[in-house]
C-alpha cells in the first residue's frame, strides 16, 4: 500500500511571488511529490510526498537548491522570535539605505560640488564613500546570495541573477553611487512586496482575532471558564454583554442583539431570541444569552471562512499563471537583449564600447520583471480578502476572473430565489384516509429528508401533535422525491413525476387536487405505498427577500441570460419566473437534466454561474464556470462543490461579486499596463543610447511600488456593506 505524507514546513527566505515560483520549479514536478501549498505570512509550505519515492531529506535539499532553508513547522508566536528574526528585512533594508545616504553625504562633501553638479557629475567616488557604498550594495543584495547560489546552480536566468549582473556592470563600470541605490531601492522594493502581502493576507487572519479564547460554560448551578477549544457539542454557554461569541449554536435563553456583520454583512445587529442560530466571533450587544453550542470551535462558520479564504490564495488565477510564465522566458530574452545593445554597437558600428556596455546595463535593470510578477498576486489577494469581508468568499482568483465574465447565471428556486422556509397550507388525504396516520408516515419520511419541504412538512405534523414514525432503509430520489420501508411496506413521498413512475391514480384522483394548487402558485407533494396515492400535500414558499433587486441590478451589469433550474412543477416556476421577469423557467429537472442544461449555456461566449443550495444541485454547479452556494441554506455537499459562497445567503452579494470581479480585473489590467508601459518607454531611450541608470532604478523600483500600491486598493471594494 502507498505511503502518502503530509509535511509541514517553516521556509526561511519564503516572503514573495519569486520564491514561490522557485519551490514551484524545484519540487513540483517531481516523482513522489503531491499537493504543494504556501501560506507566505507564516513561512510556512505544506507538501504532499510518498517518503519511498522522496523522503524529506530530498525536499530540504530542493528547498536549499531554491536558494532557501526548511525546518520542520513549529507554530510558535511570533513573539517566542528573537527581534532580529522577526524584522531582519527591516533591517538589512535601513542598514542598506544609511550605508548610502553616508556615502553619498562623503561623495558630496569632498566633490566640491552643489547637489545639482554633484547628481550630473560622472565623477569616480572617493574611496572612503565607495566603502560605504561596497556596504550598501552588501546589505541590500546580500539575503539574496542564497537564491542567486540556487539560480547558478539550476542554470535559471530568474531576477536575483539579473540584479547580480546589472550590480557587477555597475562596479565594472565604477557606478558605484548606481549600485548602492540600486542594491537600497532592491531591497525595499522586495520589502513593499513581503509587506504588502502580509497587509492582504492579515486581513483574512485577524478573522480568527475575533474569536474569543476563553468561554463561559454553565453546569447545573454553577459556570467555569475554559479554553475556547475544549468547548463540547452540545455544552450551555453563558455569553455577556459586549462579548464575543465563542462557538456556533443555538439560542436557549435570554434575548439580545447581535452584530453578526463578519459573518452575514448585515450592516445592523439582529435580535436573537430562543431558537435563533448564532455565530463564533459575532458581537453580542446588549442583552445576556445563554446558547447551546452545535460546533466546535475549530468546525465554526467564522473558522470555515478563515480556511476557504486561506485555500483560495494557493490556487492561482489565470492572469497569475500567465504572468509568472512570462517572466520566465522574458528574462533570458532581456539578457539576449543587454548583451546585443553592449556589445554589437562597437563591434558592427565601432562605437565606444564603455558607452555601449553602460546601455546595456541600463536595459538589464529597465527590464527586471519584479513589478510585473508582482502585479498580479498583490491584486488577486487583496480583492480576495476584501470579499471575503463583505460575506462573498471566493475559493480562488480563477473563480474571481471567471465572475468578471459572467454573462449567464442559472438558480435553483427552493431554498435561493424562494426562503426555503415553505409552509403546508392544505392537506387532501385521498379515500378518506384519516389524516394523523397518514402524517405519522410522511413526518416519518420527511425526517430524514435534506429538503426544505420535507422540514415543513415535518414542523406541520408536530404543529398537530403528531409524532414521525421510525422509517428504516431511507432512500433519496433526486430531482423525485424519497422512499423508505415503514412496517412492511414501501412508502413514499414525491412530485407527479414519482408518482407516475409508480403506476399509480390511474384514474386521476389525485390529479385534479394537484392542478388547483399548482395554478395557486403551490407545490404539492403526493405520498403513499407503491399500491396507492394516500395524500396531496399543498406548500407555499415566497420570494427571498432582495431577490427582485438581485436580479434587476444584475441585469443592469449586463448579465443578458437567467433562467431557473427546479425540480418544482411547471406552474409553480413558472409563477417565480413571472414575478422576477425571468422567461427561461425548466421545471420538472432531474439533477442530469441540470447538467444538461449548464452544458448548454456554456457553449454560448462568456461565462456562466450556477447558483444552487442542495445535492440535486451540486452536479450543475461543478460543471458551471462558477459555482455559487448559499451558506445556511446549503447542504455540504453543495458548499464544497461551490466556487463562490455567499456568507449571508443574500443573493444581493452576487452583483457586488460582479462588480468586485471586474473591478479587480481592470486593475490586474492597469498593473500589466504600468509595469510594460514603463519599461517600454525607457527601454526606448536605452537603445537610442540616452537612458541612464538612475533612469532604469526610477522605471524598474518606480513600477514596482506603482503597481503594489495600486494592487493594495482592492483591499477597500467599492460598493455597499
């Protein structure tokens, strides 16, 4: 049997896209080496191996090849740290910028010159500022000289091999003021990225923040506290006012009002009394509740958030993929270029060859592709972590594109354009059989159903004083209804559609029943044994509310096709369809027929959302662009089949998406523009000879910090809470 490991480590080094894309290169494609993830604020990368094909003796070795260090994982505070571990970027990056600033206070001074002359002067340093301009260049390319050791040894032409040779054309060239600044402005342009993801990125982690670490649990006559992971299923909590709620449960005493805005985006605080669900990490107002707990701290809505937005930032988006792969071929073919600018001038032309070799350093360091492999990931994280603060959790920045193209969206009507909360508002049993035991069958049934109507149907017979019977062999009959064995027979409960597979009501006895509550706007459920009808069960479910604003502002962002996918009667969809002026209305669908149906729409251009909250809905949503399920609503099958996860369950969320997305969208595009733009504009002047190098560190660190701030403003979406 195949041994399969999973491996925690602490990767010393890993604080940016560049280090990611060499762990990528070194391990990914390797035999016996699975699943590859990194969380960058941690340090930490987890790997899937079979320690038989490559142990983890021959991952650390990958990982020193990429020019970094790996320790097993320890999650130890960050204060546990000494100081210089903690912020050692920090500091190598001001010794870096004070090594330069010295030296070039020496240069000035013993130049003679004002600072206008002494910056347009090509005049050779003193050797006392060349000292300090050794140190520079020292301090601020030397954390590099392990990633520039694997790059040499893998033969990669990757960015910190570009920066060493534009730092030793620089020396050769006795630029040595170039050099420092070039070294200084290296060093914190890899600081703004490190800090810019970690920016992102804690935005998501400080979720976990609001999870309190200790909670009250009340025992008989008497309350402890305990550490919040200790709590049980099922334990009585006791929580104050102005505290945090520890784990997800149920109201069983008091009434208060509760901001659960992180958790649903509801702008005001909703009151709860006994019986109403609250969340871990929700801010109790003003009364005291005492709930009883239905998670564990780890299994919470706020803990699922935090580990869907932290698995969403390891799947790379499109543009991402693209951009890295690019940077990988335009390295080298920049080196081509530097080299042919150096030296074919004085070789073709007899041009000054120092003039010459001077441009050609000047195209290496215009042409560093460090802001445009930062562009893209600084975007994507942060217009993820900004969704997900808004109650739209997105698993990954390919959905995120994917949703900036959305032109088709398909619902489900039970449980997201309807409340999911039907109610029975007429039961017919069939021959006059007595009403208590037909519902002791049904109830029985419908218990073990997943199906807002079966809950309904439930609640309506112990409304009644009913209780259900106990059913053995339950079966779900997707898109029909469900069966099971009570006594010696089969029973059953479905739409029309069961029925009539069954050979049953021959003579329509039921069929009259069912047609006046279907042109009432009602669904009706039939039951009975494989012999007979025995009832018709008429249900109500009215609209969500805000679906009609949904689905009128999403039509007013261009999405020109909606249709409802259900397996409700014709006449009850129909009635949905009508009221939100959707014209494409298929009822009667089995799951396959869902399918089919998204099969369909994705063969028109653009793409297309499937918007769903059951298992019959789950086959649909896999095979749309994006799936999009609604939390509290959804089962779990649907949930993890998800792409999207709408937190509050209010399909208001679905526009802010669309808008989110192509917000985001247009800015990976700006970055694109400003990274190449720039580049293109001075690469110009290099190879009309009137480029400087102070030009090329303006246009290669310049853009970096554009784009990386640019990126940083997804961090605030647009839009309403």
């Amino acid at each position: 049997m195949r041994i399969v490991n999973r491996l925690e480590l602490r990767i010393h080094g890993l604080d940016c896209a560049e280090e990611l894309a060499l762990l990528r290169r070194e391990l990914g494609d390797r035999a016996g080496v699975g699943e590859l993830l990194f969380d960058v604020v941690k340090a930490k990368m987890t790997i899937t191996h079979d320690p038989a094909i490559f142990p983890q003796a021959a991952i650390e070795t990958a990982v020193h090849h990429a020019g970094l260090r790996a320790e097993p994982w320890s999650a130890a505070p960050e204060g546990a740290l000494p100081f210089w571990r903690r912020h050692s970027r920090e500091l190598l990056t001001m010794l870096s910028g004070a090594s330069l600033a010295i030296a070039s206070i020496i240069d000035l001074v013993q130049s003679k010159r004002s600072l206008v002359e002494w910056l347009a002067a090509d005049a050779e340093s003193p050797a006392s500022a060349m000292t300090f301009y050794g140190a520079a260049v020292l301090f601020g390319y030397g954390p590099s000289l392990p990633k520039l050791a694997g790059s040499l040894r893998a033969r990669r032409a990757d960015l910190s091999f570009l920066m060493a040779v534009s730092l030793v054309g620089a020396a050769v060239l006795k630029e040595w003021s170039e050099a420092g600044t070039l070294a200084f402005l290296f060093s914190l342009a890899g600081l703004l990225e490190t800090w810019s993801l970690h920016k992102a990125q804690a935005s998501v982690a400080s979720l976990l923040n609001l999870s309190p670490v200790e909670a009250t649990v009340l025992h008989h006559d008497h309350e402890h506290r305990v550490p919040v992971e200790r709590v049980k299923l099922g334990e009585i909590l006791r929580v104050r006012p102005g505290e945090r709620i520890p784990c997800d449960g149920v109201v069983v005493g008091g009434a208060s009002a509760v901001d659960q805005a992180i958790i649903t985006g509801e702008a005001a605080a909703v009151e709860k009394h006994p019986g109403d669900k609250v969340y871990a990490g929700t801010l109790n107002e003003l009364g005291s509740l005492e709930i009883r707990t239905t998670s564990v701290a780890s299994d919470t809505a706020l803990a699922r958030i935090v580990r869907m937005v932290e698995g969403a930032q390891h799947r790379r988006a499109p543009s991402e993929q693209f951009v890295e792969r690019f940077a990988r071929y335009y390295t080298p073919a920049i080196l081509a270029l530097a080299m042919a600018v150096a030296f074919l001038p004085p070789l073709v032309a007899g041009a000054s060859a120092a003039k010459w070799f001077y441009q050609g350093m000047v195209v290496l360091l215009i042409s560093c592709p460090c802001a445009l492999v930062v562009s893209t990931p600084v975007t994507i994280v942060s217009a993820l972590s900004s969704a997900a603060r808004r109650g739209v959790l997105v698993k990954g920045g390919a959905f995120l594109e994917e949703a900036a193209q959305l032109r088709a969206i398909a619902f489900d009507k039970t449980g997201v354009l309807t409340k999911g909360q039907p109610k029975v508002t007429n039961f017919h049993a069939v021959d006059g059989r007595p009403a208590e035991e037909i519902l002791e069958s049904l109830a029985g049934l419908e218990l073990r159903s997943e199906h807002p109507l079966g809950e309904a149907i439930v609640e309506y017979a112990r409304e009644r004083g009913v209780e259900p019977r106990r059913v053995e062999r339950f079966y779900a009959r997707c898109g029909r209804g469900a069966e099971a064995e009570i006594g010696a027979e089969t029973f059953w409960a479905g739409n029309w559609r069961f029925c009539e597979e069954k050979h049953l009501d021959r003579a329509g006895l039921a069929r009259h029943q069912i047609q006046s509550l279907e042109d009432a706007s009602h669904t009706a459920i039939l039951c009975g044994t494989n012999r007979e009808v025995w009832a018709v069960v008429g249900l109500s479910d009215p609209l969500r509310e805000g679906v009609r604003e949904a689905v009128d502002e999403l039509r007013s962002l261009g999405v020109t096709e909606m249709a409802i996918l259900t397996g409700d009667n014709q006449r009850t969809a129909a009635s949905v369809g009508k009221e939100l002026g959707i014209a494409d209305v298929r009822a009667e669908m089995l799951p396959e027929q869902k399918l089919a149906a998204i099969e369909e729409l994705r063969l028109r251009p653009g793409a297309v959302a499937m918007v769903g909250d059951g298992i019959n809905d789950a086959q649909a949503m896999a095979a749309a662009s994006i799936g999009v399920a609604l939390a509290g609503r959804s089962t779990d099958l649907a949930l993890e089949t998800a792409d999207v996860v709408l937190s509050s369950g209010d399909l208001r969320r679905l526009p802010f998406l669309l808008r989110h997305a192509r917000r985001t969208a247009q800015v990976i595009r700006q970055n694109v523009w400003i990274a190449i733009g720039l580049k293109v504009a001075f690469l110009a002047l290099a190879m009309a000879g009137a480029a400087t190098l102070w030009m090329a560190i303006a246009a290669d660190m310049g853009a970096t910090m554009l784009v990386t701030i640019n990126g940083l403003r997804l961090l605030q979406p647009n839009g309403p809470r």
